[in-house]
C-alpha cells in the first residue's frame, strides 16, 4: 500500500486479495472527499490465472493490432528462412528480386492459411524475452488521462504481453545504432541492418502473387514422394501443436473433428502454395504456441489480425522487404526462448505417465539419443546408403534426416512392444481426456463447443454431414 499528496489531490496505490487498485481522491480543507474520490484501474494480479485474454475474448483493437503485429514478427523468421532456403536451392540467392517475390509470396500463403486456421480449421491460437519471466508477478504503472476519470494510473503487464515485440525492436535498434557506429565489419552480414537495403529500394510499391508467376506449374514423381514423407511427418508435428496449443491456452483438448479440420485447412493451404510456386507447404509454427505462454494472450481476434496483416505485407512489397534488414541475431535470439517454452509444453505432457518406472525412463532416454544419433550420423556419412536407386536412397534420407520421426517411431514400437500397465504408460488419463464427459469444465478457460465451426442446425442435423469427420457433433 502507498499513497502520495500533491496539490489538493492524493494518490492511493493498495493491494487487497492480489488486486491491485489505483485511486486518486480530491482533498478540500485537509479531509479527502470521499464522494469525488474514484476507483479508477483494478486489475486481477492472481498467480493462478492462466490466461489474460482468453480465445474467445475480444481485446480492445489498438491491443489486438499490436498483440497481431508481435505475433508477425515472431514467425517471419521462419518464412524468410523457408525464402532464402528455396532461393539459394534455385541459384538465385544473388538476386533480391527473386528473393523479395518469394518473401512476398510466402507472407500472403501464411496469411491465408492463418486466417482459414483461425475461423474454420482447428480454431486455436496455432502461430518475451527472458525478463518477462523475473516480471511476471508486477504489472507496469501506465500514466494516463480521461475526460471521465482524469488523471489515472493503469497497472498493465506491458513487458509481459509486448515483450517479443519489445525485444525484437530494442535489438534491431541496437544493431542499427552499431551497424552506423562501424561496429561491424562489412563480413559480419548476418548482424547489419544495412544488408538488405538494396532490395528496399529495388522492391515494387504493390506486387500481387499470382498462380505460375515463376513458370508453369509442372509434376515430379521424385519430388512428390519427397513431399510426401515430409507432409506424413509435419501431420505428426501439427497434431502435437494442436494439443501443445489447447494446453497452453488451457483449453480442452482438441476433439477428432477439430483437429481433422486443422490438418485439412493445412493440407489446401499447401495446395494453393504449390500454385503460387512458393516452394513450400504451409503448417503450424511452434514458436507462436510459445508465445502464448510468455505473452498470456490466446485470444483468436488476434490470430485473424495477424493473418491480416501478413495478407497486407505479402501485398505490398516494400514492406516485406523491410524484413530482410531484421538482423539474425535478433530473430534467433527471439526464436531460443520461444522454442524453449514450446518445448516444455510439449515435454509436459509427460506428466500423466510414471516417471518414477524404469520402463519408461529407459523407453524416453533410448528414443531421445536415437533421434538425436542417427541425422547425426547420416549428415557425418552421407553415402552410408547406398541401394542402387537414387529415389530410394532419398526416400530413406528424408526418413532418417528426421530426429522426431526416428525417435518417435522408436518410442511408439518400445511403449506398444515392452509390457506395462496403462495407467503407467499415461494412457489412462488420456482416455480420460478424449471423453468429453469427463472434463473438469472449471479447470480450463473454455469447454470444447470453443472448436465447433458456425453451422446451421440444419445441417448438423443432416446424416450426410453427419458422416463427415470434421464436422462437430449435434449439442443441444
């Protein structure tokens, strides 16, 4: 508790039941008036809340554009890696013309794809630094003024849910600043913001990606079985963000038809991708899902904000090659935390199992160092395969290349193959969680009519649509 007195007002800061509460009281003759004195800001600061906007709250639109814009930042990381990669594979990593179309190209998909995610496919939130977690117990004092209330202070986690964006933005300064001190010499590219200057001023105002903008569309037998390992593995993955996700907004877990819809709307996404010949497919990025838990916003207005505003970058060229000056260190620094906190989400899962069986603890520790060894070994001896068949041979690398597939297939074959109750394996509780009834409803933000779609009675009620596996069943 706190207070200060300044001419004729005084200033009451007290905590009562983790609530915080600023009150600015007018003082006549030396006694505060009580009538004139104002709640003005109250704001819940409980340890246990989960989740500051849930997916289903609105956030005020000045919030939800910045909360939309931090999400941007944090995942066109990955869309400029996917860029170079595939320019560099092309023979055009010289040209930043080619490279500013297919960055383009790859914002306006990923806009799309988060848009359709969002309002029809699994319906979760599926796209902070260091200090945001020592300040996770304070919200920040926010002078303010309104003609209503006057003078106020507002308490708001601001490092919490702007702290990507904070991050992101202090250290480009940073670069910037040092790039212009000389601090960098011309070799160190990766960490100057000068880099990327000329595809600035060489980038149209206004470029719209359109089907076959680099050729024909054409078919490869090869590359479609090379696609097709990769599809079945990032299935895998998607599935895994999906749960990861609903944790960490602390919703349900997804139910069949959610998660259906969510694989599907990825599966079309890459299909108008191939069209518009970004050289990638499109799926869930990891490093949003950890955002949510550094930031506490979940809510879906923002997830739509952020495709919108991918669409608008994709459009206009300027813009998306701004990006390309987004120094390395900075983007990768962002990346550490987010991936760690994804990380721990999804190892959390691990908590419905026995920890303390030697069963278990051998299966998790054997499957680990095999995924880890084994892309090891095959980038150490690149020609270990050899069966006569180059299609093949790439077929078996693609497979192997992959430390999730490898020690997930592992561990999937060990847990099913070596005996143990299901109650040790975690399947019990998992059971528990795929029946609906079963839910403890006061335990999470939501209940799962959050991943119903917008649909008619009428067709819910049709046994045709019935049948379809994504579509929700009929509630009452």
């Amino acid at each position: 508790m706190g207070s200060s007195e300044g001419d004729g007002y005084k200033l009451k800061c007290e905590k009562d039941n983790n609530v915080q509460i600023a009150a600015l009281f007018e003082i006549e003759n030396g006694v505060e008036d009580a009538e004139k004195g104002d709640l003005l800001v109250e704001v819940e600061t409980d340890p246990k809340q989960h989740i500051l906007y849930s997916a289903r709250d609105h956030p005020p639109i000045y919030l939800t554009i910045f909360f939309g814009f931090q999400h941007t930042l944090i995942s066109i990381s990955g869309v400029m890696a996917v860029s170079l990669l595939v320019s560099d594979v092309t023979c055009a990593n010289l040209d930043d013309d080619i490279k500013s179309t297919l960055l383009s190209s790859s914002l306006l998909m990923s806009g799309i794809c988060t848009i359709m995610m969002s309002l029809i496919g699994s319906r979760v939130a599926a796209v902070s630094l260091i200090l945001s977690l020592y300040l996770s117990h304070h919200n920040t004092p926010i002078p303010m003024w309104t003609r209503k209330k006057g003078f106020h202070i507002m308490w708001f986690p601001l490092h919490q849910v702007y702290s990507i964006l904070i991050g992101i933005l202090v250290g480009w300064f940073v670069c910037g600043v040092m790039t212009a001190a000389g601090a960098f010499s011309p070799d160190d590219k990766l960490a100057r913001t000068d880099t990327g200057l000329d595809a600035i001023i060489k980038a149209d105002w206004f470029r719209i990606p359109y089907p076959g903008q680099f050729g024909p569309i054409s078919f490869s037998t090869s590359v479609f079985v090379g696609f097709l390992i990769g599809t079945v593995t990032s299935i895998l993955d998607s599935i895994g963000d999906y749960y990861a996700c609903a944790k960490m907004c602390n919703l349900p877990p997804p139910p069949a038809h959610s998660v259906n819809r969510g694989i599907a709307i990825e599966g079309f996404c890459s299909l108008i991708a191939g069209f518009f010949g970004c050289g990638h497919a499109t799926t869930t990025y990891g490093g949003n899902v950890g955002a949510i838990g550094v930031t506490k916003v979940s809510s879906r207005d923002v997830f739509i904000t952020t495709g919108v505003i991918y669409f608008i970058f994709g459009i206009i060229g300027k813009i998306s090659a701004v990006f390309l000056t987004i120094p390395y260190p900075v983007l990768g620094g962002v990346l550490f935390v987010m991936y760690g906190m994804f990380i721990g989400v999804v190892l959390s899962n691990l908590q419905v199992a026995s920890l303390s069986s030697s069963r278990n603890l051998a299966i998790m520790g054997t499957a680990i160092l095999f995924g880890l060894m084994i892309p090891y070994w095959l980038e150490t001896n690149p020609d270990a395969i050899q069966t006569g068949s180059a299609t093949t041979d790439g077929m078996i690398k693609l497979l192997l290349i992959n430390p999730n597939l490898c020690g997930g297939v592992l561990a999937c074959f060990l847990d099913n193959t070596v005996r143990g109750t299901l109650k040790e394996r975690g399947i019990e509780a998992w059971q528990k969680m795929i029946d609906e009834k079963a839910y403890d409803m006061e335990e999470f933000d939501g209940d799962v009519t959050i991943y119903d779609i917008p649909l008619p009675r009428f067709l819910k009620e049709s046994k045709l649509f019935r049948r379809l596996p994504f579509i929700p069943p009929l509630r009452d």
